[in-house]
C-alpha cells in the first residue's frame, strides 16, 4: 500500500513533465514501468504505445523500453529497441544477447544464429548464462548441417 502510494505520487510528478514536455519518449517508459508496477497494465501499455511513437533514436530511451518491452513479453517490440542499442554501441553483448533470444522467440532462427554467431567471436562466455537458449540454438544449427 505505501509502495503504491509512492508510485501514485512519481505517476502524478511524471504525468506533469509530460504535460511540460510532450515531445520526449522516455518519460512514457517510465509512466509505464510505474503503471505496470501497480497491476495497470492497461495504461502501461498505452504510455508505451506513446513512448514509441515519439521514440528518435535515443539509447538510454531504447534501453528502458526494452526492459518494458521484455517484462510484459512484447518481443516485437523488444527487438526494435534492442536493435537500436546496438545500432548505437554495437558493442552491448548482454543486448546482442537478448536479441538473439528474443529473435529466437520470434521465430527468427536465422537471425537468432547470426547473433550467436557474432557473441561466438566477441564475447562467448556469454552464451554459457542460458543454457536452455544455447541448447535450442546449437540443436537448430545442427539441423541446418
């Protein structure tokens, strides 16, 4: 209940800057992650759908959105924002990362491998943190053999 009672009042502060600033994205993620704290999905939802419609390009946006994105499993989205990370710093390999397992959710195995592919020869270490996604990749390349 308090928790809440906090989160109501940064709601109520961000909602202002919002008014203030109509043009920024990133506030909208923010509003979300708080509405979705509170169990309003629904009106988190809606502050993302804004927040990506105002989205330019901006890294420290795309990062916020894609915990948003992966939180309530929207690996549409997900991706999107993950891809703008890494357009932005190509070398963020916890991002590459989730792209690839994202992708691979996706459906997108060819997209998917050529992300593992890359963390193969920059960052492999990496791969060995989920060992149920490396087990579904390496099966699906091996098929492709």
């Amino acid at each position: 209940p308090q928790k809440t009672a906090r989160y109501q009042d940064a709601i109520g502060i961000l909602e202002e800057y919002v008014r203030l600033v109509p043009n920024l994205s990133e506030p909208h993620y923010v509003l979300a992650d708080l509405y979705y704290a509170i169990g309003d999905h629904a009106q988190a939802k809606e502050e993302a759908v804004k927040g990506r419609a105002l989205y330019k390009n901006h890294i420290a946006t795309a990062k916020r959105a894609v915990l948003y994105y992966e939180r309530v499993e929207d690996w549409k989205n997900a991706a999107f924002f993950l891809e703008s990370v890494l357009q932005d710093d190509p070398s963020q390999d916890a991002y590459r990362f989730d792209l690839a397992k994202v992708l691979y959710l996706l459906g997108d195995r060819p997209g998917s491998l050529r992300e593992v592919e890359e963390l193969r020869k920059r960052n492999p270490g990496i791969l060995t943190t989920d060992a149920a996604f490396l087990a579904a990749i390496t099966e699906y390349e091996q098929s492709l053999k």
